[in-house]
C-alpha cells in the first residue's frame, strides 16, 4: 500500500481539503487499491465455517476410528462413518445459511461515511472511503478510517472503543483522528492518510458484524464436558483395547490368529459410544438458527449467544429518548420570558447548524432566518454540559453577544436568584412533571461576553438571563407499555435512565405502565462509590440526568450486585453502557458508533421485537439442555460399560452397526428435532448442574441393565445355539436393552407430550419395531431374537431400568433439577 501511494500525482492541499478529491483522483486510487475495504467479510469465512465443523477433535478420533474399521473390518461395521459426514454436512450448511442472512442484513445496514468530493458532499460505505478522501464529522458519526484534522468547530472525540479512556478528546487542528472512535461533540473535516488493513476500522468493523461463537453459559459448559471427556478417552481406550486383545485369547493368540482385528471392531465400537459427537453441532445449529429467525424479523444479531444472553437477563435498563420514545421532538409551546433583539434568529441558526441535536432540530421552521453573520465562537451541545452556546461580535446587527441553549437548571444554576429565572425553573419544573422537555434559550449582552466567552470547550455560566422558554414533547413508541409489562410478567427488573429532567423521565415511565414512588431521582446525587451507588439502584427505577459515564456505572454497579444487565440505547451517550452491558441493543436509527459497540440491532426499531428476542433465548436454553441430557446420559453409560468390560476382560457387548442404530434413534435423530422446536421455559441458572444431576444417574442405570443382561447372556448361554449364534444373540439383547431404556429416557426428557412430540416418539418406536421385524434390517443389523430365559431377563430387566429412569427423573423434577417446558 505504500508503493501505491507513493505512485499517485502529486495534489494541491488547499483544493483537496477545499473540494475533496475530483473524479480522476477517485479513479486513481481505485485503481490503486487505495480503499477502505478489508479482506474479511463481515462473517465467518466459508473455509472457516468447513474448518470448525469438519476438523474437530473428535471428528479426528471418529475419522480414524473409520479408517480402522475400513481397514480390518465389515463395511457395514462403518456405518458410523455416514453419521459424521452428515452431521458435519449439516453444521456445514447450518452455518452458511446463517452466513449469508446476516452478510445480507450486514452490507444492508453498513455504516455510511459522508465525504466530499469534487467539491460536494456524498454518503459513500465505510468500505469506499479512499486515502486522501475529506471526511465531513458530525455529531454520532464513527470515524471509519485514520484521518488528520484540518479543520474542527468544538469537535470532541470518544475513543474509548480504542483506549478505554472515557472522557472525550477536544480535536484540534492537525490532529489524528483514529477509526473506529467517534464524534460525540461539535464538527469538523479531516483528510484520510490511513484506510483499509491500515487502520483500526477494519479490526472494529469486522468484530462488529462477525457470526461469532463467543462464550456463553452453555457453551462453557458444553466445552467443558468435552475437555473432561477428551481426558478420560486416552486411559478408557487404552483399557479397552487391552481388555479387548486380553478378551480375543490374550496379545501374542490374537496377534498370531487374526483375531486381533474383531478387538480392533470392538474397541471401536467403545470409543464411537463415548463421543457425543453432535451436541457441538447442534448448540452451533440452534444459535444458527435463532439468529436467522430473528434476522427475518428484522433483528440483526451481532454475536450468536446474544440470543442465550437476553433470556439470562433479570435487569433492563432503558435510555428514554430513542427507546421507549421516537425520538422525534416536536415544539409544544414558547414562553417568552424577557425578548432580546434577534432571539428569534438565533434559535433560527440553532436549528440550521449541521450540528444541530435532536431538540435543536425540531425547531427548523419555528422561526425566522438565522444572522447573516458568522458566529465568534461556539459550544456544541453534549450530553455531559447539557447545552449548547453561540457568540456573535457587537457589529452583528442583530442577536449580539452570548447565547446559551440548554437544560434550565443546568443554564440558570449561576443566574443569581432573578426573577425571570425563577419563573423558567418553576415553569420548566412544571413541564417536566407533565413529560415534557423545557429547554431555556439565555442571553449575556456584548459588554460581558469575555468574561465568559466560549473558547476550547470552557464556558462560564455567569451573567446570564433567560430570554425564552421552550417546550418540546416527544412521541411515546405505541409499543413500549406493551413490551414493558412482558418484561414485568417475566420477573425481570426494569431501570429507565436518561440524560432529561427526572420530572420528565418519570412522566414517560408512567405512561408506559411503570409504577414507583416519587418524581424521579436526580443522578447528580448518585455516589461515586459503587456499593452506595448500589443501595440507591436497589430502591429507584427512575433516573434522570443522568451523564454517558453514569450510565456505565450503573450498569456496572447491577452487575457487581449479581444482575445480567441488558441496556437499550440509540444515542452516542449510550454506547459506553451498552458495550459493558451483558447485553447491549441499539436500536436501527441510532449513532453508527452505537450499533457497533451493540450485541443486537433492533434494525426497524420496534422495541417490542425484545419478547421475540428473549423468547428464542429461552428457546435455545431449554432445548440444547434437553438435548445436552441425551447425548451426556449416552456419554456415561457407554464410558462405564467400556471401562468395566476392560476391567472383566469381557468382549464388547455391540458392534460399531449395532450402536449406530441406538445414537440414531435416541439420540441424533430426536435431538434435532427437540432443538428446534418451540420451549417457552423460562431460564434457571445452573445449566451444567443439572445436566449432570440427569445424565450420570441415567446413564449409570442404562449401563447397569446392559451389564445384567450381559452378564446373563455370558454365564447362561443357549445351548440349542452354537456360539456365533449365542453371542449374536447376546448383542442382540443388550441392543434391545439399551434401545428401550434409552428411549424412555428420551421420552422424559420430551415432556410435557404434545401432538409434535408424541410423533416423534411413536415415529421413532415404529423404525425399531421396524428393525426388528424386517429380515433385511436383521441380517445388516447382526441381530438375532433372544429367546427363552434371555428373552425374559430382558424384558425383565429393561423394565425395572425404565422404571427407576421414571423414579429418576421425577426425583429430579420435585427437586427442580429438570424442568418440563412450560
């Protein structure tokens, strides 16, 4: 890149940061490759997506599980190997269907950056913006590549995505603004000298947007499991092996006969029954599939365990302005309060600047056109000062001197008890208890303004008196009362915070259904100490003025008291608390900035998607700890039938066929199926507890009964058959054992029954009397009936095995260690 740039013609610096670059420059360093485009998508790679479904540790164990029975065995001993390739198959495609909703929504809803070239102003993608290009900064706008300032009006920079500094740096002339950060106050141009891999925005963009499989409660715990299993393997499979060999006439009789190679089947067949091979997968798919569901409604989501995350939540906390409300303000009425020349043209050129916030904005029309002359100095409106001001020169024919537009409270603190600013704080107080916005418009005549003329971000208060007093109301969201009290009727905590009057807040939080004491608490009062900050959380629901760093507090603070915190916001003043939040969800018309600290994108910015969003979450928790139950109660039994048949130095009790018809039918083929189906269960911590509670006893009671089965078959062979057939039939009977138990396992694990999970289950009962039935299906199969006293001990025993699974599992449920779906 930096050859390129040495070869580019030489420009003029004054027409460039005049004009911007002209078309030829454009082409020129398209050309050059000279753009702000990143290798990465905005998503996993598909090499990525084949890699971590494909090369797995245990698809490598599985894989040469394979190669040895391919090598040493029967084919049909193999079949294992289809249950892999598809499972993989599936994750494959899973993932790349997700890939390809969220790389839509994402280039969809891409940040833009506005530049100007060839003398105007253009909206280009982040990705377009070339080295050279001027860069035109505006309040919540995210710097989308590393630029030099040359030009800056009160602009204040927020980098603390990059430094995790909070305060915000004042940028001058000559300054570097880094990507990634963003403009939090005033405005300004700057010229790019550092785009694409060059720049920070790439790395930030790219973590933004990425179908990501970051850590979550149920995935620590899944890996976690794994971890211990791939520990225990190498031992077990050793002990195995030898029991095996030992099993086969001892090493050097099996060696010498051959009959080492139906130890290497049934030392296969052992290690294949240990591996949940697909509980990964179908985490990954129900995370998957939640975020492409989510994404069809408008909902884009930034990292896939957001989905879990949300049902985890027990604390919201809400930003007023954007979320509960539209954000849109509107004039409701003007109090003239003491007139000054050009106080009317003055509010005028407040709501023509390019800067203009939310409230300023709303005033375009209001009034008439604004001075004709350029102001001396000015202060952009922030949400830490809370006002703005402006000075215009004594040759101003009109609105000379010092004008102040801001909160009343914060403008008059230092008015010095006059009466017209008494007046403005009781009829602004007034307002504020009706939910309405006061803002007060202060004048400071010429003769006084150095003493407290604006200048690098100071400003003196002093001196001022209010001149008018405006009032603004902004429309409640029809759909926040709604969603507010879903929330409630789920138990969870709701905290509504705002940079507005308390008065106000509490008048919104009213009107959507919120019931508390008082009129708000006032967060210029919080304690800075975080337990004191606590106990004042624990008893308030309401706050108001509350400052971009308080906010972040606050949300630190709940989550030092044990809460999951989830924060909605749409401003730049939110994006502190949404990035440490544990769940953070800006809504679609917010601040680049917001959007891409955030872990949810409400893309339309209908609040009530919340429900849907939590209501996949519970989804997605519930299923894979049914599902985690199957594949775990399979886990345990098979590592305690393997490690006692090691210890005995017995044959194993299948073939690597016979049990793929057990992972199939009570394991993988239901599993998938009761990870996407509906679960409104709401979520109870302690996922890993309770898998374990089910799956160790179950799975211990599943081994047991095979083992007694076994061990019958072994001590009271039929003598009417000869001994191939004896320990056919013996396989056959621990087969039906473990089917039938294991199946009952599934069919509590499926409760409550409705019409879907009654099918699933007589579906999968009729494909094993279908198994059974079918001469073909046998003869694959390796099965032979029992009968005769074998027959009976193994009804006998399947059973007592599924009666003590039902004792088990309504054990567990008085106790709360399983729970139906509601």
């Amino acid at each position: 890149m930096a050859l390129a740039r040495a070869a580019l013609a030489p420009v003029d610096a004054a027409e460039l940061e005049r004009n911007g670059l002209d078309a030829a420059q454009v082409r020129e360093r398209q050309d050059a490759e000279l753009g702000n485009a990143v290798a990465q998508g905005s998503s996993r790679s598909m090499w990525a997506i084949v890699r971590a479904n494909v090369f797995t540790l245990f698809n490598a164990v599985l894989g040469s599980a394979l190669a040895l029975v391919l090598l040493v065995g029967d084919p049909r001993d193999a079949l294992f190997g289809f249950i892999v390739l598809a499972n993989a198959a599936i994750g494959v495609v899973q993932e790349y269907r997700a890939k390809r909703t969220l790389d839509r929504l994402a280039v969809l809803h891409a940040p833009r950056a506005l530049v100007r070239r060839g003398g105007a102003e253009r909206a280009v993608a982040v990705a377009e913006v070339l080295f050279d290009d001027v860069l035109l900064l505006r309040t919540g706008d995210q710097i989308p590549a590393d630029a030099v300032v040359f030009s800056a009006e009160s602009l204040e920079v927020d980098e603390s995505l990059l430094t995790g500094e909070s305060d915000p740096v004042i940028k001058g002339a000559g300054d570097t603004a880094l990507s990634g950060s963003a403009v939090v106050a005033g405005h300004g141009a700057a010229r790019v000298h550092g785009v694409g891999a060059e720049s920070y925005a790439s790395a930030l963009t790219a973590e933004a947007r990425r179908f990501s499989l970051v850590n979550s409660e149920i995935r620590n715990s899944i890996n976690r499991i794994i971890l211990y299993i791939a520990w225990a393997l190498v031992p077990i499979i050793l002990l195995v092996v030898n029991g095996q060999m030992n099993a086969n006439g001892g090493w050097a009789q099996s060696l010498a006969s051959g009959r080492w190679r139906t130890a290497v089947i049934s030392a296969v067949a052992s290690i294949v029954a240990m591996i949940p091979e697909g509980l990964v997968l179908l985490t990954s798919i129900s995370f998957g599939m939640a975020a492409v569901k989510l994404a069809r409604r408008q909902v884009l989501v930034q990292e896939l365990p957001a989905v879990e995350g949300l049902a985890r939540v027990d604390m919201v906390c809400l930003d007023k302005t954007g979320t509960l409300t539209e954000g849109r303000m509107e004039l409701a009425g003007t109090t003239v309060l003491a007139p000054v020349p050009g106080w009317e043209s003055v509010l005028a050129w407040c709501a023509a600047h390019p800067n203009a916030n939310a409230t300023a904005a709303a005033l375009a029309g209001e009034f008439a056109v604004p001075p004709g002359a350029e102001p001396g100095a000015v202060v952009p409106f922030s949400s830490a000062r809370k006002f703005s001001a402006v000075t215009f020169g004594a040759g101003t024919p009109e609105a000379c001197g010092t004008w102040v537009f801001g909160a009343p409270d914060v403008v008059l603190a230092e008015s010095g008890g006059l009466p017209a600013a008494e007046e403005a704080l009781a009829a602004s107080h007034e307002a504020a208890g009706r939910g309405l916005r006061a803002v007060v418009l202060a004048h400071r005549p010429a003769s006084d303004v150095n003493a407290g003329e604006p200048a690098g971000g100071d400003f003196a208060l002093a001196g001022l008196a209010p001149v008018a007093l405006l009032v603004f109301r902004e429309r409640v969201r029809p759909d926040a009362a709604a969603t507010l009290a879903y929330f409630r009727e789920q138990g969870v905590g709701l905290k509504i915070i705002s940079g507005d009057n308390p008065r106000t807040v509490a008048a919104v939080a009213r009107s959507v259904g919120l019931v508390f004491d008082g009129d708000g608490y006032d967060a210029r009062e919080l304690p800075a100490d975080p337990d004191a900050m606590a106990a004042v959380l624990e008893r308030e629901s309401v706050l108001g003025r509350v400052s971009p760093e308080q906010k972040k507090a606050i949300v630190l603070a709940l989550q030092a008291g044990g809460h999951v915190v989830a924060m909605t916001g749409d401003g730049v003043n939110d994006a502190l608390a949404l990035k440490h939040a544990d769940i953070g969800i800006a809504m679609g018309s917010g601040a680049a900035a917001t959007k891409a600290v955030s872990r949810l994108v409400l893309l339309d910015g209908k609040f009530s998607h919340l429900p849907n969003v939590v209501a996949e979450g519970r989804r997605v928790i519930a299923n894979v700890e049914r599902v985690a139950n199957l594949f775990l109660s399979k886990t345990a039994y098979a590592i305690l039938v393997s490690i006692t048949i090691g210890i005995l130095l017995w044959r194993y009790p299948f073939l690597p066929r016979q049990l793929s018809i057990v992972s199939s039918m009570t394991i993988g083929i239901p599993a998938f199926f009761l990870a996407l189906l509906p679960n409104a269960r709401r979520y109870q911590p302690g996922f890993l507890r309770r898998a374990l509670m089910f799956s160790v006893p179950a799975g211990t009671i599943v081994a047991a009964c095979i083992m007694a089965v076994y061990a019958f078959a072994r001590a009271f062979p039929d003598p009417a058959l000869a001994p191939a057939q004896a320990a056919a039939s013996a396989q056959t009977a621990t087969t039906m054992t473990v089917l039938l138990v294991a199946l009952w396992v599934l069919g509590a694990l499926a409760r409550p029954f409705d019409f879907w999970r009654s099918l699933l289950v007589a579906a999968l009962v009729a494909g094993l009397v279908l198994i059974m039935a079918l001469p073909f299906a046998r003869n694959f199969f390796a099965l032979e009936i029992p009968s005769g006293p074998l027959l009976a001990v193994t009804i006998g025993v399947t059973a007592g095995g599924c009666l003590a699974v039902e004792l088990l599992y309504r054990f567990l449920k008085k106790r709360g260690a399983v729970s139906e779906r509601e």
